[in-house]
C-alpha cells in the first residue's frame, strides 16, 4: 500500500484497489492521500472482487489514511469499502500487549504515544487556513473503522461536497481521556446513513478491567462550532454518554444544521445541541426533525442514572419536529427527561458563586424563533423532579417567539410530571394532547423557590393553551421496540439476546450486504407506524426565522 501510495499522480485519477477478503498490516506510512483530477475523475482507493467476500482489511497500527491538512484541503477523492482495523487496542486481538498498569501511572501518556507510534489509525482530515485549495469532492463510503476513529478540523476555508456514507464506526475508545467516534470542529459535512456504535468506552465504568471505562466526556460524536452539517439517516448507538454533542461556546458558533430520520438507541442522551458555555443565540437556523430515539440510559455506560433525551439550549430558529421519544424502563436511571429547551444562565465564578462577567460563559443564553411541533414522548420513566417537556427560561427572560403545538406528551407507563415551565413569557402553547397516570397536578410552573404545582384545567387557564386536550392516546402498538423487530423478523431468544444480536446485524452493514430491514429508514418506520406518525418530508417545514448565519 506505501508503495502504491507513493507513486500516486497529484492532480490525477488513479486508483488503488485492494482485493476483498485479503489482509494487509499497518503502518501505513505514507497516509496522506493526494488531490485527484476533478469531480467526475476522482481519485480511488477502494477494493475489487466478489461482493459476497468481506472488505479488504488493513490491521496493526497506522490503519489508516489522512486527507489534507492545516494548511491545504484534499480535492476530488474517495475512500471506498476498506476496513481499518486498529488492532492494537483490540483486547481480543493478538496485537493486543497493552500494560494497563503503565497506562494508569503517572508516565501513562507517554507510554501511549510509545504503544501508538508516529501515524494514526483511522480517517483522519484538515481542511486548510486559506494558504491552499479547500476541501472539496470527498467521498468516504461504506468503511469499517473498529478501534478507530473519522475526524478532522477545519482551519479557515469553505468546504464543498464533503460525503460520510454508510460507513460502520464501532469500539473506538480511550485507554486514557476521552474520545469520539466521529469528531469535527469547524467543519460542513453530509453524513448519511451511517451506523455507530459503543464508541468512547469498551466497558461501562467500574466494572471489569480499567480498559476504557465510560466517562461522560466520551461520545459517538462530538461536533464543535461547525455550519452547514447534516446527519440524515444514520444510527447513534449504545454511546458511552452522549449520542450526537454539538458544541457552540459563543454567538452563531453553530448554523445551518439538520438532524433527519436519525436512529438513537441507548448510551446517556440522545442528541445534545445546547454546550458548552452560556450565551444568546449560539445554535443558528437549527432542524430536528424525525428522529426516533429509544431506550436512552439502558446500559449505563458511566454508571450515571441519565437519560436524556433532547438536551438543547440557545437557539436562534429552528423546528423541533416530528421526533419520537419513547422507552426508558430501567429502574435505576431516573434522571431522564423527554424534551428540554433552555435559554441558559450566566456561568458562576467557582470560588465566589457569582456570574461571570467576562469571556466564554459571561452572557445569559438567549433562545428565540422556535417552533416545537408533531412530536411524541411515551413511556419514559424519570423522578418527580423531571418531565417529558421542560421549558427553562433564566432570570433575565431568555425566550422570545417559541410555539409549542399539536404534541403528545404521554405519560402512560410511569406517574410523571407532564411539564416544567420557568416563565411563560415569550412561550405559545396550542392543541397539545397531555396525559399522565399521575395523580395530583402534574404541571409545574415558576423557577425553584418559587414554584407552583397546577393541575391540567388550572394549566390551560394560566398558559391560555387552545384547544389543549388531557387525554390517553390509543396508539396501534406502542409496545414496539427493538427486541420486537428483531423477533418480527424471525430472530429468536430472549430480550437481551435478541438486543445484542441487533448491535451484531447491523455491524455486519456493507455493500453487498446492505440489508433493507436494518437501515435506518426501515426501523424508524417501524416504529413510527406503531405510533400512527408519518414521516415528515422537509420541504412541509416551516420556515425558520432566524439572523443571518456566514
């Protein structure tokens, strides 16, 4: 393969194709992949061969490629159906001669870089500051990253036709720190139909061998200050804590993202589009629209009792759309909520106690332009301190022009609250649909201190709500759930059993293989047709008001 590479033509459309079912061993030493000719003639390093054999596979350390860097993008390349396996911190693999007592010593850091060597493992990429040619025309598509990881940062230019598809990203984690999955700063991505699962931990924290123990730094993906990104299609499982973690410390740090028909199973949150630091309208023209998210909290990567599945704060425009959230059974995590929007507060001093009055953190968050519609939250089972909708203003107000309507907020399964109101100002309620097993009032309204608990008729003449209804919904069969897929399609065992084979269907995606039952599409219709919802298409979304974003 340093063979190939080295003779590779910049500027041209060669290729090189490695046979399927054949194994080569890293390092790849020369990792940077060089720019091909043009859109229409890129250049290739894929594989050949009968479908029915596995991809080509590259183990040992530096499994790996590199496009660009930070001073020059890469132009017009694919990176098709190659498996990178990062054998070395496999713990199952014979390349496995990790000394965990020298990982945990004081001298641990350096004796990873010693274990890792000089070239990475993965697909790695930098987009330039200006001096070279941006990114553009890059296509990785239906790799297998185990042990490894997709990242990049952008260090100033625009990027154009960036595609991550249908590739499987599973097991990376950190002998020491913290880690993604997919981690991206400043960068504009397509990712599509991609399946990630178990990344940032090997094994939940405090239980068996200190390897990669779950922290909640570590995520599936970890996006910061990035613009023009959209997730479609792709499933986030079983993360070590947050599913998808988008991060925006300052005004307009994130614009123009698309969260569509995303599958979110297990680890601690699903999606996170509110850190790190306080401050008004830093998530700009924002769409969460169709998504599925289902037994959030169940593995207890961290051993926290988290479950939270919509965590989202400071928004400048955006619909919250058609998602549905159900299923959190476990009795043990009960710090779960369904759908929280903030406009949060000024960071504390930590020695003094007081708002911060300069720097990251130093303004009062600020949400405004919001529209919360069409979406379903059942069967979550939290304490008396959550709800399926919290809605939390801070001292100075924070919420301008946010509509809340046509939701079913169903508390069937578990005597929760139905909402958390701070302040109704700047809020709009309409035809939402509420129920709870819950006896009392199940709406709480007022900041802590200042609270009052409201029962549904005191809730509708206080928030002036139209057309509300407090009401069991009879829905086809909201009991649909992973193990009942499984079982409808033939699969047979109990729950656990028939949960853990699901993780080992899908990991097993690839061209040739890409099996309609366990795309994300199918699944997500599954579930949805079990709460009669239909799948929204974007084009019937309202428009989002929001300030321009560059």
């Amino acid at each position: 393969i340093n063979t190939a590479l080295k003779k590779q033509r910049s500027g041209m459309p060669d290729w090189i194709l490695l046979k399927r079912g054949d194994t080569w061993r890293g390092p790849i030493t020369e990792q940077e992949v060089p720019p091909g000719k043009s859109g229409d003639e890129p250049r290739l390093i894929g594989s050949y061969g009968p479908l029915s054999l596995p991809r080509p596979q590259i183990t040992g350390k530096g499994a790996g490629f590199r496009l660009g860097g930070p001073h020059r993008g890469t132009q017009h390349v694919a990176i098709f159906g190659i498996e990178l396996h990062n054998s070395w911190k496999d713990p199952q693999h014979p390349d496995w001669e990790v000394d965990l007592d020298r990982v945990h010593s004081e001298l641990g850091h350096d004796y990873l870089k010693q274990l890792q060597g000089k070239f990475r493992s993965g697909i790695n990429w930098g987009n330039n500051d200006r001096r070279g040619k941006p990114m553009e025309n890059v296509l990785v598509e239906d790799c297998y990253l185990r042990f490894c990881p997709i990242s990049g940062t952008n260090f100033g230019a625009d990027m154009t036709n960036f595609v991550v598809r249908r590739n499987v990203v599973v097991d990376h984690y950190p002998l020491r720190g913290h880690t993604m999955g997919f981690w991206n700063s400043r960068g504009s991505l397509l990712l599509e139909e991609n399946i990630v699962d178990h990344c940032g931990w090997y094994n939940q924290r405090d239980q068996g061998q200190k390897i990669g123990w779950a922290i909640p730094l570590s995520h599936n993906l970890y996006y910061s200050k990035c613009w023009n990104t959209a997730l479609v299609r792709n499933m986030w499982l079983r993360s070590a804590s947050i599913g998808n973690k988008f991060r925006a410390d300052y005004p307009r740090s994130i614009g123009n993202l698309l969260l569509e028909d995303n599958l979110f199973v297990d680890g601690e949150l699903g999606p996170g589009i509110s850190g790190n630091y306080p401050g008004p309208y830093r998530n700009v023209n924002v769409n969460l629209v169709n998504n599925v998210l289902t037994d959030i909290g169940r593995s207890r990567p961290t051993n926290r009792s988290l479950a939270w599945y919509f965590a989202l704060a400071d928004w400048d425009g955006g619909n919250i759309a058609n998602n549905l959230l159900i299923r959190q059974h476990h009795p043990e995590v009960t710090n779960a909520y369904g759908l929280q929007l903030q406009a949060t507060k000024r960071q504390q001093d930590d020695k003094t106690g007081k708002p911060i009055t300069d720097g990251r953190g130093s303004l009062s968050g600020r949400t405004r332009n919001v529209k919360i519609f069409n979406n379903v939250v059942h069967g979550i089972r939290m304490s008396p301190n959550q709800a399926a909708l919290k809605l939390l203003a801070n001292s100075e107000g924070g919420f301008e022009n946010i509509e809340v309507y046509d939701n079913q907020f169903q508390c069937q399964m578990y005597p929760n609250m139905l909402a958390i109101v701070e302040d109704l100002d700047g809020l709009k309620f309409e035809r939402n649909t509420w129920f709870t097993t819950a006896e009392g009032k199940p709406f709480r309204l007022g900041t802590r201190g200042d609270e009052r608990e409201l029962s549904f008729e005191q809730w509708v003449a206080v928030s002036g709500e139209q057309g509300a209804k407090f009401e069991k919904i009879d829905y086809p069969d909201s009991d649909r759930s992973i193990e009942n897929y499984m079982r409808g399609l033939g699969y047979r065992g109990s729950d656990e059993e028939l949960y853990s084979q699901f993780f080992t269907v899908v990991r097993s995606m690839r061209r040739g293989a890409w099996r309609a039952e366990f795309t994300t599409q199918a699944i997500n219709r599954y579930f949805r047709e079990g709460f009669a919802m239909r799948h929204l298409p974007l084009d019937e979304l309202p428009a989002v008001e929001c300030a321009p974003f560059d």
